[in-house]
C-alpha cells in the first residue's frame, strides 16, 4: 500500500527573511534557490513546508491560513516555538508580522503567522472533531458570556470582540449573576488588558475582583483565572520565569 504526502507550498516575496524566520524555531533549511526562480524548503519532526515568489502580479494572500499543522502535544509545541521566538527577537512577537498567538491551559489549538504572513495553525492531533464553539444552551446571564468569550478569544483571536462581550455582559447581568462569574469576567477583562498594553482597565478588573466578596474556598477554585493576566504578562515579557509580573 503506497502513502502519499501533501507537502504545503506558501507564497514568499522574502525568501531570506522567511528561512531565517523559520530557522529560528527550529526548523532546517532543505531547499534554497534564487534562479531560475525563487524557491525554498524547511522541515522540521519530518514535516516540510515549501516557499515560492507568487505570480507576477498577484499580491500575497496577508495573513490568510497557509497550513494546518498537526502535532502531539500542542503546548509544548507552543512554548518551543515562544523559547524560540523570544531567543531570536528578545521578546515574544505578539502583534503585527510575525506573532504567535497566546496560548492557556486547555487550548487544542495556536496560530503562528511568518514575516510575509503565512499563518500555520497548530492543532492538537486528538482535538476533538466537533468543537463547542459557544453559544450551549445549557448555560444562561455571566455565565453563558463567559464561554462566548472564551471562544472569540482563544478561537477567534478577536480579543476586542471578547472584551465588548465580557463588558456588556457585565452591564447586564452583574445584578443576577454569581460572584464566581463575575470574578472570572473581571479576571478575562484584566488578561485581555494586558494583551492590549491598556495598564489603566488592568488596574480597574483587578481591583472588581479584589473587591468581590468571595469564600476562600471560591479565590482558591479562581486561582488559575486569577494568576492568567501575570501569566500572560511574563510571557510576552523577556523573562518568562519571573513569578513578580504584576497581572
């Protein structure tokens, strides 16, 4: 029985800065040519993936989904390529071209976008077929906001999208809704601050939750949403082992 392989072929109109960019995670060079025509090859866990000049005339495709990857252990995959990225740039890119996208505990799924613009999903090989993409009837008021949120942020990669979610929730159902949600709406408020850099709407969803009147028992089962803004801070930072991050 023969097995056939697809190897994907994106578009460069940098060939140099697209190899090193890739070099940098990891990857090896198989394949690098300027004439006749333009071409290169990177492989890397025996997968390759495949550079060439688009057509005269046509503009490349920014930002439009290039590959889907898919690998064992997404987050580890996810923090070699932030070990490598922050090693080559000083810094994780986060924003503009290239980035990678944040990842948190439970994601199946990540996105790295190259210098031109190439954007390689990385998925979870065992990611479950059919995902809960918000919306379950099941939920109802905060709560409900909550998982919509969730998917706009960690799915959707529309953090404005989520942060207009979490704030009109909040308006509506803060009367109705459990302190335990309400927590974990300032708690996703602050974290999406931090992704923005606007320090002054960090400090007020730190100081709603602070100020919410929870058991013990509740901060302990919100600690994970609780530490997720300082996370986050650390990780775009330089110094990710840091535990002092202001969240």
């Amino acid at each position: 029985m023969t097995t056939d392989t697809a190897v994907p072929m994106l578009w460069s109109d940098d060939l140099p800065g697209t190899l090193v960019f890739y070099r940098a995670l990891g990857y090896t060079v198989t394949y690098e040519q300027s004439r006749p025509y333009v071409y290169g090859a990177v492989e890397k866990h025996g997968c390759g993936l495949h550079f060439s000049s688009p057509p005269a005339g046509v503009e490349l495709p920014v930002e439009q989904v290039g590959a889907l990857l898919m690998v064992d252990d997404v987050a580890a995959r996810h923090a070699e390529y932030s070990a490598a990225l922050r090693a080559h740039y000083g810094k994780v890119p986060a924003k503009g071209c290239p980035r990678i996208t944040r990842f948190r505990p439970g994601q199946s799924r990540f996105s790295l976008v190259d210098p031109v613009g190439n954007t390689i999903i990385v998925i979870q090989r065992d990611e479950p077929a059919e995902l809960e993409y918000g919306g379950s009837k099941a939920l109802t008021g905060l709560a409900k906001v909550l998982d919509n949120a969730r998917i706009l942020r960690d799915f959707k990669n529309d953090d404005r999208a989520a942060t207009r979610a979490l704030e009109t929730g909040l308006r509506r159902f803060t009367a109705t809704a459990a302190a335990t949600d309400r927590a974990r709406a300032y708690a996703a408020l602050a974290e999406l601050a931090v992704a923005a850099e606007d320090t002054d709407r960090r400090d007020h969803c730190r100081a709603e939750f602070a100020a919410l009147a929870l058991t013990a028992g509740e901060r302990e089962a919100l600690a994970a949403d609780a530490a997720a803004p300082g996370l986050l801070a650390a990780w775009l930072g330089d110094d990710p082992a840091r535990t002092d991050v202001t969240p």
